[in-house]
C-alpha cells in the first residue's frame, strides 16, 4: 500500500510540475483527431521486404497502409513505453485498437522528447506524425509532435496480469474496457445488435415508440415490481415490470405495428441470466396472431446474425446452432411428453395432475391447477433439452391472463415461448382482445395474489376501458435482449452484456 501511494505521489508530482511550467493538460479543451488507429491500419497490403540486423539479413512481410507516408493525428491512451535512449517506442490505444509509435529526439526535440520519457502509462495523449511501416513490418507513426491532453493519476492494472478479478470488472467497467479488448468488442456487438433490431423493424413499417417507467399499475408480466413514492402528488408508484399494456393501447388508437427498446425492473434474484433491470424489447402487430410473430422471430433472428457476425451459425459455450435451418415447432404437451413420457393430454382433472406431479417427484404449491403442473413439468424435464431454436407453442390457460384461448383446445392459449440454448429467449401471443374474457383473467389473477402470488396481476382499468373501446386482432411479442446479446457474443453471463450491472454494495 505504501508503494502504491508512493506512485500516485508521483503521479501527481508530474502534474504539479507540468501546471507550474504552464502545461496544465485539463486546460486543453480539444485536439485536431484526424484519424483512428483502425482508419491507418484496416484495408493495408504487404510486401516482401529484405532487412539487415547486426549484420544478418533476412525477408520479412512488411505491412503497408493506405495511408503511408501521410501525415495523420491520432488521439487516445498511452499503453506501453519501451526504449528511451535517444528512440523511444509507445503504443497509444484508441476506439479501434492499438497502434505504434516511434519517437525520436532529433525529430521531437530535447525538451518535448524527455517530456516524452516522463509520459505515464495511462495518460490520454494526442500524437502527429508520418504513417510508415518499421523493418519488422509493423504499421507506426512517425511522430513529430506529442500532447498530454489528460493526466491518469491512478496506475492501471499490471499489464501481464491484467484485470481478471470478475467482481472488480464489473463495479469498474471502464478499466475493464481499456484493459480487455474483447470486452470492449462485446459492448459495440450489443449496440449492433440493437441498431440491427431497430433497421428490421423499422423497414418492416413499426413504428418505434416510448411508454411509461413509472407506473400506476405494473401488468403485463409475472414479476414483482419495485415500488417507489412520487411526493408531488403523494401517490405510491412502481417502475414498470413489461411494455405490454402502454403498447397495446396503442394498437386500440390505430397504430398497427408498434414496438418499444426498454429497460424494465424486476425486484428478484441476480444470477448468470437475471438482472432487476434490464432490456426488453416488446412489439405489437395488428391483424396478424402468434404465427405470424413465429414468423418474424425466425426472420429476424437470422438477420441479426448475418448482419452482426457474417453468419447464420453461432457457438455458445462451444455448443454449434443454426440460425438458417427452420426452427422447430413443438407445443408444450408435447414438450412434456417427450422429455418425461407424461401425455398431459391424457390427464383430465386435478387430483390427476397432482398425483403424476407426486409420482414424478415434481413440487407443486395448493393454489396450483393442472395447467400450472404442466408448466412445472415442463420447466423440469423439457427447457435444457431446447438448445436449438425452437418455439414452444400452446400454454396452459392459467399461466397466460393477457392471451387468446385455441378456439379447438379447451384449456389451452395461442402462445409460444422461444428457446435457445435452453433458455427462454421471447414469449409471445395472439393478444387477447375480449374484455369480458380479460376482466375474468385479471379477477383470476387477483384471487391467486390474495393466495399469496406475489407475481399475479391486478386490474388495471384504464387498460380495460382500451379494450372496451376495442382491439384489433394483434400478435404481441417480448424479447429479452439482454440473453440475445449473450448468445451472439458468447458470453457466459448477463453481467457480462450488461455495461453496469447490478452489484452488492462493497460494504455488504
């Protein structure tokens, strides 16, 4: 520790020094960026090079860029310093990556080279010079003038041991994104991802729309909110737990397809694929069901990925899918009997369901009906098995309120679930557009919530009053873009898409 406070004294030393020779760099407001490390390096050739070294001379490949020979200013993080007598090499780290340069006291100067020498690792510098290609092939800058426009006063994480301490990553993202370049690389994926979802949309006719984060009334999923006071009007209020109502009120007012990118909040546990707040995105669409939403999941999946990996094909955790083949359809009951060779179609009553549940050693609570132990069956023996895209079509009644019933499957709704990698990746239905229908699901939701259900929905009025002034036939869909993004970066965990997630407090 006192070595430690020993080099920030240093440090700080440095920056005295500096603002007494009126060099203070936090004056500097701004620096003439004519290029990036990637606008020198990408879209280079090679040639074949002799060179002689301590008097042997060999090929190599030389690397030549597009701008060679150009002078160019380039601004970032200085990663690396080597040399020092009268040449000195660093490496300035950008948005791009890294490039080289080559420093010289006959072309900098005397006083701006041992400025130079006395540069720390980590200090935000801007450098000019001349685009060239050393002996051994790598593309640098000739550098002629050199700016500290920021002082790091902290020392970054030992380069050869960098920054691998998980917990630390995630509360200090921003070393971890100087650090790690695969991290970085992951972060401006997801906002691929994103900008990728929004062109589909939007060149599919939605329009993309805003909704309330503090609500009333939290509806639309099984989740408990978190609640909140608004003093003003001395009401208590919660964030929002799904975009689902707002958005279907919307479809009531005559907007046909509408969609809205999110976040929500959820006051639940935090675990490799849970975060309290994260990112959905839900889309409506009128006069179209829960097919035709299968349907735009398959096409849009597929142009997520060819436009954000090149390829149809993604690896998660070493295990191969296949984004080009047709997603398999599968309804729940069949799931289910597949996977644990129970026919719920062939279970009548309650006292039937449970008694398989007991058989098969499946927990279920009192307040359970029989589509509910379907649903638990299903958790438990069929999810892992879903590691190909496949939608999981047709739920119980009990365990979908704001869903259309089959019109040829009593006790069943026209939804589906998407998995992937055995996970839930969308939920979607053919919305349930009859009040008189809706109004009985919601008091069904309240009498399982004065059960003790604290995920249950409640009447929201104002939604029933939308749907009395009538709703269009509309397929409805969420999609937790958070676990799309961890599929399509391969990372192991939501944290790891999630740029500040959700962390104990230290001095918990």
């Amino acid at each position: 520790m006192e070595e430690l406070s020993q080099l920030l004294q240093v440090r700080r030393d440095k920056l005295t020094e500096l603002q007494n020779e009126g060099m203070d760099p936090f004056v500097i407001t701004k620096y003439n960026r004519t290029h990036t490390s990637g606008d020198i390096i990408n879209g280079y050739t090679t040639e074949e090079r002799e060179v002689t070294s301590r008097g042997e001379t060999k090929q190599i490949t030389a690397k030549i860029s597009p701008l060679d020979g150009q002078n160019v200013c380039v601004a970032g993080r200085l990663m690396s310093k080597r040399g020092m007598g009268k040449v000195g090499f660093g490496h300035l780290q950008d948005i791009d990556g890294q490039i080289q340069l080559f420093v010289k006291k006959d072309i900098l100067g005397e006083d701006e080279y041992n400025r130079f020498k006395k540069l720390d690792i980590g200090d935000i510098i801007g450098a000019e010079g001349e685009v060239f290609s050393t002996q051994t092939g790598e593309i640098s800058i000739r550098v002629s003038k050199i700016t500290l426009l920021s002082k790091s006063l902290l020392p970054l994480p030992e380069k050869f041991h960098g920054m691998t301490d998980t917990d630390l990553r995630y509360r200090q993202r921003y070393i971890d994104l100087i650090m790690n370049s695969d991290v970085k690389k992951t972060f401006i994926n997801r906002s691929k991802i994103i900008a990728s979802i929004r062109s589909y949309l939007n060149n599919q006719g939605f329009l993309e729309v805003e909704t309330p984060m503090l609500v009333s009334n939290a509806g639309g999923a099984a989740a408990r909110p978190f609640e909140t006071h608004f003093n003003a009007l001395d009401e208590d209020f919660k964030l929002r737990i799904s975009l689902e109502l707002y958005l279907k009120r919307l479809i009531v007012g005559g907007f046909d397809k509408v969609y809205e990118i999110g976040r929500v909040f959820r006051n639940e546990g935090l675990d490799t694929r849970h975060n309290p707040e994260f990112t959905l995105m839900e889309l409506y669409q009128a006069y179209t069901d829960y097919h035709g939403m299968m349907d735009l999941t398959e096409n849009m999946y597929r142009h997520i990925a060819m436009e954000v990996l090149g390829t149809t094909k993604i690896t998660y955790n070493g295990i191969e899918m296949d984004l080009g083949k047709p997603f398999e359809r599968i309804t729940m009951v069949e799931a289910v009997k597949k996977y644990s060779g129970v026919d719920f179609d062939e279970i009548n009553t309650l006292e039937e369901a449970r008694a398989v549940a007991k058989e098969h050693h499946v927990e279920y609570e009192e307040r359970h009906k029989k589509g509910d132990i379907l649903n638990l069956f299903f958790e438990e023996y069929a999810e892992e098995h879903l590691v190909q895209p496949t939608f999981v079509m047709d739920h119980p009644i009990e365990i979908s309120p704001l869903t259309k019933k089959k019109p040829d499957k009593e006790g069943y709704v026209e939804r589906f679930e998407f998995f992937m990698n055995g996970w839930e990746m969308a939920n979607a239905y053919s919305e349930l557009n009859d009040p008189i229908d809706q109004r009985e699901r919601f008091k069904a939701q309240e009498e399982q919530l004065a059960q003790g259900d604290e995920e249950a929905n409640t009447t929201d009025e104002d939604f029933m009053r939308a749907l009395e002034i009538g709703m269009p036939p509309t397929g409805g869909i969420g999609f937790g873009i958070d676990r799309m993004c961890m599929l399509l970066t391969d990372s192991p965990a939501i944290r790891d898409v999630l740029l500040f997630p959700t962390m104990k407090p230290l001095d918990k």
